[in-house]
C-alpha cells in the first residue's frame, strides 16, 4: 500500500476510535453535547483520488466538501468546524503535497486557497481552540503561528530545538518538546511551556520535566480538561541486547497544575512502558478520561501497528 494512504488510514482509525469513545460517554449521559462532525480523507466520488469528506452524525451521509481533481489527505478542522486545513498533491507524481485551507460557510461558492509556501516545509499544524490560527514546527527547529484570515505565518519562540508543539484547552500556553541544555549539545529533550504569543524568548520557557542525558521525552498534550499533560518518552542510549535498539519506551501523563507549582513537577504517572515497543501517536479521549494510541516497534519501517 502506498505509504502516503496507509499513514491516512492509521490517523483515520484513531479518530474513529476516538469518535466510538463519545459515543458511548453520550448513551451513559444523555445530557452529553452532540458530537461534532468528523473529517477524513476518502476515495473520491467518481475518480481514485482522495478527497476531504465529513461525516456528521447529525447529517444524512458523507458530504464531499473536495472534488476529485486532486488527492486531498490529513485534514484538520478548526475548534469551530468552520475551516479545514489539508494537503492537496497527486500520489501519482513525486511532487510535494501542499497546504490548503476551505472555508465551509463559503462553499461552494469558493475554493480552497493555498497557505503561505513556507506553511509545506512544516510539521505537527494544530488548532487554536479559541481562534482561527495554527502552530507548528518548521523552519529553523522553531515554532511558527499560522492565522488563516490574514494568511500570515509568523515565529512564536526560536533559539533551539523545538518540536511537536500542541495547545492547552484555553488557548494561553503552547507546550512543546525542547532542548533543556544550550543549543550545540542537543543533549536530551524535555517538555516545556511558554505563553501563546509570538516573539519569545528562552526566558519565557517553563520546564515542566527533567529527564537527563539518556531519555528523549517528544509529543505532549494537553487533556481535554486541561489537567494532565500526556507524553511519550524514549532513551538515547541503546541496549545492545534489545533488537529494536531504542528502549524502553513510556507513555506518561503530568498534572498540569505543576506549571503554576513548578515544585509538583516530578510527579510524573507511567502509563504504559513496554521494551522495544514505541507508542507511535496518541490522542486523549473528549472526556479526559482515556487515551487511545497505536504502538509499534519504532524503527521506522512498514511493519504493522497495533492500536
């Protein structure tokens, strides 16, 4: 299966997993708030291409909101649902995928228009949950900000490494994975705060773990809530005996409330850790309460995943 499509279906089956999930909190709860629509990527219409689909619970079927002109993949709706950020290429040719953006209180009357070019170079897009705006980790190892109504991209914090950046709920804080020690020893990363602004500065950082030399810890998240932040860690030094290399691996959550009570921040819970067995990509369930993630031997390569 060509990568492209098979790296589509495993973020597809989380979010459906994660989709099962609220639907079985709202039969426990009929108070529950109505599930919001669902965007994927799917077979278009009338071609064998990949066009951007939503799937609302609420609706009559899949409403195709792309045509089949093009293979449109990976969407990503804002808070509101009012506009969907995917990338558009044709799997048959070695160019690049590029981002675009639709506005659905617009369609069809217009069409998706692409995001600045330096927006393609860049990795981890994740909404605002208040506005209409993205961050992301790209040029430079820095995190970017995204505003989709003025179709600008502008630095939020530099300086050294800084990955996997996500929201907290209210919108204030980027957490992010980064570099505790100065920039030409890329030693060990942990994970850190800082205010969701542009034009920061290393001052402005927070850190929220302390992992030392041989661990890696990448991909943060804020719970739904806003209590714990979720995160995966790895060493950096391999054991020889082990035939995955990287091990062990962890997924851990973090009270969020250490960033107001930096003394808490030790506190750390174990999720899950398993040798040779790397959880790939997770996401926290609506309600807080649970989290789904796919797990794999980490090295890379098409051997399958579990969920």
């Amino acid at each position: 299966m060509n990568l492209r499509r098979s790296g589509v279906l495993m973020v597809i089956m989380l979010m459906m997993v994660v989709m099962r999930i609220k639907v079985a909190g709202a039969q426990d709860n009929p108070d529950t708030i109505p599930i919001p629509p669902l965007f994927v990527a799917a077979l278009g219409a009338q071609q064998e291409t990949w066009s951007i689909v939503m799937l609302d619970p609420a609706g009559n079927g899949p409403e195709y909101l792309t045509d089949d002109q093009y293979d449109e993949i990976n969407p990503l709706a804002s808070a509101d649902r009012r506009y969907v950020v995917f990338q558009r290429g044709t799997f048959t040719s070695d160019a690049p995928l590029e981002y675009y953006v639709l506005d659905r209180e617009c369609l069809p009357a217009c069409e998706p228009h692409a995001l600045p070019a330096e927006v393609n170079e860049m990795r981890d897009l994740r909404w605002s949950p208040t506005e209409a705006k993205l961050v992301a980790w790209g040029k430079d190892n820095a995190v970017w900000l995204i505003d989709i109504t003025t179709n600008t991209v502008e630095a939020m914090i530099g300086g050294k490494w800084n990955a996997n950046p996500a929201w907290s709920p209210d919108g204030s804080l980027i957490v992010e994975s980064s570099d505790v020690v100065a920039e030409d020893q890329m030693l060990s990363d942990d994970i850190q705060v800082f205010p969701a602004k542009t034009g920061q500065q290393d001052s402005n950082r927070l850190n929220l773990t302390y992992s030392g030399l041989p661990v890696e810890e990448t991909s943060p998240q804020f719970s739904p809530d806003g209590r714990y932040i979720a995160y995966t860690t790895r060493s950096l030094i391999p054991d020889t005996r082990d035939t995955f290399a990287d091990s062990p691996f962890g997924l851990l959550t973090i009270e969020a409330a250490c960033i107001t009570q930096p003394s808490s921040c030790l506190q750390t819970r174990l999720l899950r850790s398993e040798k040779g067995q790397a959880v790939q990509k997770f996401s926290w369930s609506p309600n807080g309460r649970y989290i789904v993630y796919l797990t794999g031997n980490g090295t890379g390569g098409n051997e399958p995943d579990d969920l």
